[in-house]
C-alpha cells in the first residue's frame, strides 16, 4: 500500500483548496471565481497560496493582469478535474443517478450531424446526462487538453498528439447560390470561377472559420478575392441570410439539405470542392479510462452514432 499518510502529515492539501484551484482555472481571474464576491475573492487567494506552499510551487501566475494556472500547475488542475469525476461517478453509481458527459463542437456541426441524432445519441433509457457546447476547434482542443470536456468533434488537422480520435467521415463542401440572385446579376454557374467569387455577395458563419480561412488561402493563391459581405455569428443566422435571397455561401453536405434547391442552385467550383475536412470524434485517453465503464462504452456509442 501507497503511504498517503504524508499528504495529511503537512499541512496545504485540502479538497477545498483544489476545487478553488479548480474555479480559477475555468473562471481565469480571482473575482469570478468567487462569483464577483470581493471577500471570497481573497479567501480563495489565500487558498491557492496554501495549496501553492504544499506543493513547492507557484500554482498560478499573472498574464496581462489575467490570473492564469502556470505550467506547473496545469498538471494539478488535470488531476483534480479527473479525481472528482471520479468521485462524483462512484457517488452517482451508488445512487442511480445519471453519469454526465460533455461534447463540443462546431456551432454548424451540432445543428447538422448531432442535434438529428439525438434520439439514437442519447435516449431516456440511458442513464446519462449529456451536455452539447457550441464551440470552435482551436477552443474544444484547449477544453480536451485541460479536462473540462469530455468529447469534441474536430477537423482531423487541427489534432494534437495528446488526443485519442476516431474519424466520423469527410466532409465537402459546395457554393450555393439564389437561383434569382444569379439572374439579377446576370451569372451563370458555368461562369469562371474568378468571375463568380468575386462578384457574388457571400455570408460566412464568422472571420476566421475553417473553410473561409482555407478559401480564402487557396483564392489568394490565385489572386482571386472572394466577395465576402456578410458575417454572422451563428449557423442558422447564416443560412437565413441565404434563404432571404441576397447573399450565396459555401455550405457542407451535411448542413446542405437544410437549402431548398427548388430555390438555390449548386455551383461545384474546383477551389471550394477540394476542400474536403475529415471529423473525428476526439478525447484524452486517460481522462475516459480511468472513469467508470459506462465512460467507454458511451464513447463507442458515440463513435458508432455519429459516424457519416
């Protein structure tokens, strides 16, 4: 048997001091992770300080007047995050309560893949709570990594060697555009390429987004510059910009049998069809094999689920 005892002989570890070390990692600064309470800011302070002389180390550091967890706290944060999944797992297992789970993905990804699957995804006979969060992939990358979720849909290349995955399917994408908004303009599908993504008005999700960014790149190349006009913060946002009849878009194939084609036309442009993201679902491995079993079994029901 381990000797624990010398955990307790010196005083600094407690499990309050962890779960504080705990909030100010999701919260990044003292006063929201005390809830804006000015007075409970300071006793969490005090707590990570205790918690810091403990261990021998600085636990956090400031950046940019921000309170972050420093690199050697970030291990301490991973495994406190996994004991008490851990512990809350056991504690639900006794009771029959449900065991939670979290995924996170693309705003577009859970309105077109996820969201139609929930039935066969997570039905009431399961004794699982699952909550979806509407992420980018650079932020499900740094919420995997730091434990605070348990699944992501990302692209393929945006995987770092830390994570398990397994591939979902491909992707592609296609412009499609307002059959009269073509006409007014005086476009035809079969016009250059240039022609078309320079004189059309386009709706992008928001800057910065995964396809816009790798047309954008891929356009430059060609020294084409596509007519962006619009950007909205949402998926559906998006797509009822389109419906509204001013403005095309580039829309994956899972998202686009959302667009009634009775109204829009399908453009295959080589520059926009040979962008092709592979998904995977993807998880720390450590954080999903040291829970109960139920853990593994739900991410082989994810997998099975999800997959296009």
């Amino acid at each position: 048997m381990k000797d624990f005892d010398s955990l307790i002989q010196e005083k600094g570890l407690t499990i309050e001091r962890l779960i504080a070390l705990l909030r100010v990692a999701n919260a990044h600064n003292l006063l929201d992770a005390a809830g804006g309470d000015r007075k409970r800011a300071m006793v969490i302070s005090k707590m990570i300080h205790e918690l810091s002389k403990f261990f021998g180390t600085e636990l956090t550091e400031r950046v940019d007047n921000t309170l972050r967890i420093s690199p050697n706290g970030v291990p301490l944060v991973q495994i406190a995050e996994d004991f008490f999944a851990r512990v809350l797992d056991f504690k639900r297992s006794l009771g029959d309560l449900p065991l939670q789970f979290s995924l996170g993905a693309g705003e577009s990804i859970l309105y077109s893949l996820v969201i139609p699957r929930l039935l066969q995804l997570h039905s009431n006979e399961q004794n699982i709570t699952l909550d979806l969060h509407r992420r980018w992939d650079p932020s499900i990358i740094a919420s995997l990594i730091n434990h605070s979720l348990d699944f992501g849909i990302v692209a393929k290349e945006h995987l770092v060697p830390s994570l398990a995955n397994e591939e979902l399917g491909t992707t592609t994408y296609a412009m499609y555009a307002p059959t009269a908004l073509l006409e007014k303009l005086g476009l035809s599908p079969s016009d250059p390429e240039e022609k078309l993504l320079s004189t059309l008005p386009f709706v992008s999700q928001h800057r910065g987004a995964f396809f816009q960014n790798r047309l954008v790149q891929r356009a430059a190349g060609a020294n084409i510059r596509v007519n962006f006009k619009l950007y909205c913060d949402s998926a559906p946002a998006a797509l009822l910009s389109m419906k509204a009849g001013g403005y095309a878009g580039f829309v994956h194939s899972l998202a686009a049998p959302a667009l009634d084609m009775k109204v829009f036309t399908r453009i295959d442009l080589p520059m926009v069809t040979e962008v092709k993201p592979t998904l995977v679902l993807a998880w720390i491995p450590n954080r999903i094999r040291t829970r109960l079993p139920e853990a593994e079994a739900f991410k082989n029901h994810l997998i099975k689920t999800l997959r296009f």
